[in-house]
C-alpha cells in the first residue's frame, strides 16, 4: 500500500513538472509546431532514471494535458508516448548493464549516458515527433528544419539539465528515488571524473548555444532577406501595373494612338502579373490566391467589359497596400522568432555559466578543505604528534588513497622510530657494558697483582726472619694469583678477540664424544680433589656437530670446572648426552649450591658471579661469558636450570651434521 502511494506520488512529482515544462515550451514555437526550449526531456529523463518506468506515465498524462495547437487527442498521446521513450531509454540501457552506474561516476557510464540519455533518444524524438505529430502539406513527410529545431531543443536540455544533475545530485536523486545506493560509498568518484564530467557539459553546452546562434539565427536572417527581397520586387511590380494602367486609363479615348498604346499596356500588364504571381507563390500564400482575380478584373478592363477605371486602380492600390502590410507582419514574426532564438541562447548560456561557477565552486571547496587537512596531518605528523587520516574529508578517491598513505607512512614512522629506540637503548647499554666491563677488569686484575706483590714484598722484607713453611705458602699464593691472572687475561683476550670479530674458528666435523672424553680426563685430578665422582653417558653412534673442537673442549671445560668449583664435596656430577630434533644436547649436572632464578638471567653476562666474596667468589666471571658465545659462534645455544642448595645443569646443544650410513663408521674411526 505505501509502496502504490509512493509510485502515485512519483507519477504525481513527474506529471506536474513535465506539464509545467511542456506548457513553457509552447512559448518558445519558432517552427511549425517545435519550439526551441523543451526543458520537459529532462524531466522526463531525471524521473524515468530516478522512477523507473512509471513515470513515463506522469510524461504522458502532463503531454495530455498541456496541449499545443490544437492537435487530436490521439496525436497527443502519441506526442506524450514519443517523449516517454526518449525518457525511458537511458533508464533501460542502464537497468540492462549492471556495470555502468547511474551517477556516471567513470567514464564508461557518463559516455553511456551521452550516447543513449542525449545524442539517440532525443534524436528518436525529433525524427518520430517530425513524422507523426508535426502536419506538413500533403506530399511532405520529413521537414529537416523541423527535425534539427526539436533536437537541439531536447539535446541541450539533456545535456544541461539532465546530465549534471544526475552526475552531481546523484545523492539527492537516489534519495528521492526512494532508494540508497550502497554503490555510490563503495564507488568513490574521482577529481579527474567531476572534471571530465564539467568539461562534456561546458564544453557541449557553449557549442550548442553556438550552434544555435550561428545555425537558426543564420536561417532566419537569411529567410528574412530573401522575404524582403520579394516583398520590394512585389512592390516595384504593383506599382508599375499601377502605373501602366493608370496611364492608359487616363488617355483621352478619342486619342488615335490609344489602340496601339492600349495593346502595348496590356501586354505590359500580362507581363507584371506573369512576374509578380511566382514571387508572391512563394512568400505569402494568401496574397498570390488574391493576385489572379485582380488579374482578371484588368484582363476585363483592357478587354473593353468591366468595371470602371477607378475600381481596378482601388484594387491594384489595395494589393500593395496587402503587399506592405505584409511585409510588415513578416518583420513582426521574424523579431518574435529572433527574441525566442536569443532568449534560448542567452538562457543556454547563462546555464553553461552557472554549472561553470557551481561545479568550480564546488571543486574548489571539495578539494582546498582537504588539502588543508592533508598538510595539517603532515605537518603533525612532522612534529610527532599522533594524526588520524580518517579525519581527511573527502569523498574523492585522490584524497581517499592520500590519506591511506599518510597512514601507512604514520605506522612505517612509528615502526621505524621504535627500531631506532631499541637501537638507541642497545648502544647505551653496550657503552654502560663497555664502562662497567674495564671498571672490573681493572679490579680484577688488581686483585690479583695485589696478592702477588704483597706476597713478594713480604718475602722480600721478611727474608731473614721467615720460615721454610711460611715461604712456601706465601709462594703458593703468588702461584695461585699469577695463574689466576694469566687465566683471567687468557679469558679476556678471547672475549676482546670475539668483541672485535677477530676470534679465528676452525670448524670441521667433530665427534662430540671425543671432546667429551677429552675434558673429563683433564679435569679428572680437580674431581679426585674433592672426591667427586663423574658420571659419562654418551651413546653409541657417533656424535658429529660442524665445529672448532678446541672450542668446544674450551665449553665444556668451563662447565665441568664450574660443576666441580660450585658443588660440594664428594657431590656427583654426570654428563648426559642425547639428539634431540637434530641437535645434539650435552647436560653437564652438578649437586651443588644451585643459582636462584633471578641470578641465572644474569650469569652469562661478562664478570658477572653470583657470589662476589666468600668461598664461591674464586672464579673471573668471564667463563659462561665465553662459553654462550662461542656455542652461539658454532650455531648452537646453552641454556641453564637449577635450583638454590640442589645443584644445576647447563645444557649446550649444536646442530647435528647427518652422516651418510657408511662414512659414519669411517668418520667415527677417523675422530674418535
Ligand atoms: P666464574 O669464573 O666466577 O665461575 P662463570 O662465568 O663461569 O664465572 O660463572 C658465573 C657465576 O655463575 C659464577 O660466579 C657462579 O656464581 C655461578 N655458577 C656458574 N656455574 C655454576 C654451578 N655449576 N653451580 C652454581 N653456580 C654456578
């Protein structure tokens, strides 16, 4: 029900535009019947395009009822049904191809729209209209004049009215329409289409209203000549009869040349009228039909039978005073028709003008407010200050992908920023590492030379007095210190070698089991110290890693003299190895005093030790240093688990370099 009464209300809308437009028209007839203002074919266009088919209806009914000179009714709804198609016609070609869009927001559609909403329909229009509504004289079927009047008529109102309105009140329109199309958000327009658009409009708009000034303007001056042309011939010619007949007719009748004076004027007379009677055909219609009876009323004169002189002079003197009179209308009717064309064109004009300023206007805004905005996002953005693109207000695609960019450049500045942060506080904390690396170098070599000078010194000084047992303990200590020194400077010269990139590795194939053995025979006496028993288990098949073994020895070296150092004694310790997803894991476990959680984050850090003083302190701190870089320089890790007063175990794991069946056995003869 609400459904029928908006389609009645749209018939309603389109019926009284159309009827209001159609009676305008009737104002501006400069052909028989076609005027050269139809605003009425964008109506009818607009609401078939908005409407659908029903509003060819309201076309209809508005032709009906707003009738020009007096045409049958059956002529009217032919003239209504005429303007009907040319309204429905770009509505069907656009309900057929999907993909153009109603709003001609690319090219495709606008150039769709020209052929079928401007160039064809309207053209169907005047060649149809011509045919069937317009009456020409028997034998006569198409009058081009006519036909071009109507077209430029309905083509320029296409144009000017119908095609702007649909590209740029495409909203409005589909709003009215009752029907929002979810295409116009999903289907930006472009700049470079308003443009394209306003130029098809301004530039066919001035050339039409060219056209018709140079073209009808042209005609009817032309058509106004040729009619004054005939006019001051009929004239010349009336009055030359007039003048022949009155110079015979005032002749004295007992004159004895009259007869032959008589004979020559009446020859002359036949002769003017022979001359004046096509002249007339072709210009007033009316006036030739009065030209033959005045013909014969002379005829009779010069015959001898007839009216007196004066009445055939009256009636000679009436046709010239028809002849000005005449001509005098047809200045009339050519001013009229003059106005019309000059009023259209000043209007054509006008318009093209006012869609000019409008859609600059518009332009202008459309475009300068966002560019305001995108200068004002860059500029925060320049600052550092956070900018949402989304707040760029444009419908435009231009500035749509504009702001899609400025926020991509946002987040790619915010990437970037974050990596040179981290960057900046990993250089600071390599320089804070560098300081606090030489602060405790030099303590740690201090201590150590410490013990050895002081030692020496009291040797030294006290070499009278000291005793046997009390210089060979004070040696020891020089001994223990100096080799401490030579392995902290041992320690150190790996880690500044690994530092500067200048640490040599010499990787080959190893057999792990070999460094394994290796190293728990050198540490061996350092167990048997503390009465520690080792416990080895390596698997049968080969252990192959890509490695350098005397780092690898150096690893586990440091491992098992740390188990030994940090567990008490007669504390076991066992070495474990197993693959695990194609690495190869050795545990080094230890019994002894175990690392708290918050110390293991830190212990493989240079010179870091849990205990600084004390029993647990004697080490350099540099040891798990060394060993997680070189398992990292030979592609492997270490990793740490342990629990205070239960003991620990580090875990070094190395990629496993698979063997081909039989050169295991070849390799782990050569290696092991
Ligand atoms: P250090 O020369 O002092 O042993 P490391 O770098 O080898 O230096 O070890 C750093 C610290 O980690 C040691 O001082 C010690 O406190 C702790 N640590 C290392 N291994 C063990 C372990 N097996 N048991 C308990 N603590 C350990």
């Amino acid at each position: 029900m609400r459904a029928l009464l908006i389609r009645i209300g749209q018939v309603a809308l389109t019926f009284a535009l159309f009827s209001l437009c159609n009676a305008l028209a009737s104002q501006f007839e400069i052909e028989n019947n076609v005027s050269i203002l139809f605003p009425a074919t964008a109506i009818a266009i607009l609401a078939c395009m908005t409407f659908g088919w029903w509003a060819a209806i309201g076309v209809v009914l508005g032709t009906i009822v707003t009738p020009w000179g007096g045409m049958s009714f059956k002529t009217l709804l032919m003239s209504g049904l005429i303007s009907a198609v040319e309204g429905i016609m770009p509505w069907v070609v656009f309900r057929i191809r999907r993909d153009i869009s109603h709003d001609l927001r690319d090219m495709r559609s606008l150039a769709v729209f020209f052929v079928f909403g401007c160039v064809l329909n309207t053209g169907f229009s005047a060649l149809a209209g011509n045919l069937l509504i317009i009456s020409h004289p028997a034998g006569t079927y198409l009058v081009w004049r006519e036909v071009f009047v109507w077209w430029i008529a309905d083509f320029t109102a296409a144009l000017l009215v119908a095609m702007p309105a649909l590209a740029f009140g495409h909203a409005l329109f589909s709003r009215i329409g009752g029907t929002t199309h979810r295409e116009l958000a999903e289907r930006p327009r472009t700049i470079a289409n308003a443009i394209q658009i306003l130029a098809v409009i301004v530039l066919l708009g001035f050339a039409m209203s060219f056209v018709i000034r140079m073209s009808l303007l042209n005609v009817l001056e032309g058509e106004r000549l040729e009619q004054q042309r005939t006019w001051a011939k009929a004239t010349v010619l009336v009055n030359r009869i007039h003048d022949n007949f009155l110079g015979i007719a005032a002749m004295d009748e007992s004159d004895p040349r009259r007869t032959a004076m008589l004979d020559a004027a009446r020859h002359l007379n036949d002769a003017e009228f022979n001359a004046l009677e096509p002249a007339l055909a072709h210009t007033s219609p009316e006036l030739s039909r009065a030209v033959p009876e005045i013909r014969a009323l002379t005829q009779k004169w010069f015959a001898g039978h007839g009216p007196n002189a004066a009445q055939v002079s009256a009636r000679i003197l009436a046709l010239r005073g028809d002849v000005e009179a005449a001509d005098g209308k047809s200045w009339a009717e050519f001013g009229r028709k003059r106005a019309r064309i000059m009023f259209v064109v000043g209007l054509v004009d006008g318009f093209v003008f006012l869609i000019l300023v409008a859609a600059s206007l518009t332009l202008m805004f459309n475009i300068s407010r966002p560019f305001t905005q995108v200068r004002e996002s860059i500029n925060a953005m320049g600052e550092g200050e956070p900018v949402d693109p989304e707040k760029i207000e444009s419908g435009y695609l231009e500035f749509r992908s504009l702001a899609g960019a400025l926020a991509e450049t946002q987040a790619e500045l915010h990437r970037r920023e974050g990596a040179l942060r981290l960057q900046t506080e990993r250089a600071l904390a390599a320089s804070r590492h560098k300081s606090d690396f030489l602060a405790k170098m030099s303590h740690e070599l201090r201590t150590p030379l410490n013990s050895i000078i002081g030692f020496s010194d009291l040797l030294a000084e006290q070499e009278e007095t000291i005793d046997h047992v009390k210089r060979i303990n004070f040696l020891e200590n020089v001994a223990t210190s100096a080799r401490h020194l030579l392995h902290l400077i041992n320690d150190l010269l790996d880690v500044s070698k690994i530092e500067s990139g200048k640490m040599k590795m010499h990787f080959e194939n190893v057999d792990l089991r070999r460094s394994i053995n290796n190293t728990v025979r050198s540490t061996s006496p350092l167990f048997v110290r503390k009465r520690q028993q080792v416990v080895v288990s390596i698997p049968e098949e080969p252990m192959i890693v890509r490695a350098d073994p005397s780092r690898v020895e150096q690893i586990l070296l440091n491992l098992l003299s740390n188990a030994n150092k940090y567990s008490g004694e007669g504390k076991p310790v066992s070495v474990i190895s197993e693959k695990l997803d194609g690495r190869w894991r050795i545990e080094v476990r230890d019994r002894g005093i175990g690392i708290s959680e918050e110390d293991q984050a830190r212990i493989f850090e240079d010179f870091e030790q849990v205990y600084t003083r004390g029993p647990n302190s004697s080490g350099t701190g540099l040891g798990l240093a060394l060993v997680k870089r070189f398992a990292e320089m030979q592609g492997g890790e270490v990793e740490v688990r342990s629990k205070v007063g239960e003991g620990s175990t580090f875990a070094i794991t190395l990629p496993a370099v698979e063997q081909a069946a039989d050169s295991r056995q070849q390799a782990a003869g050569f290696r092991y």
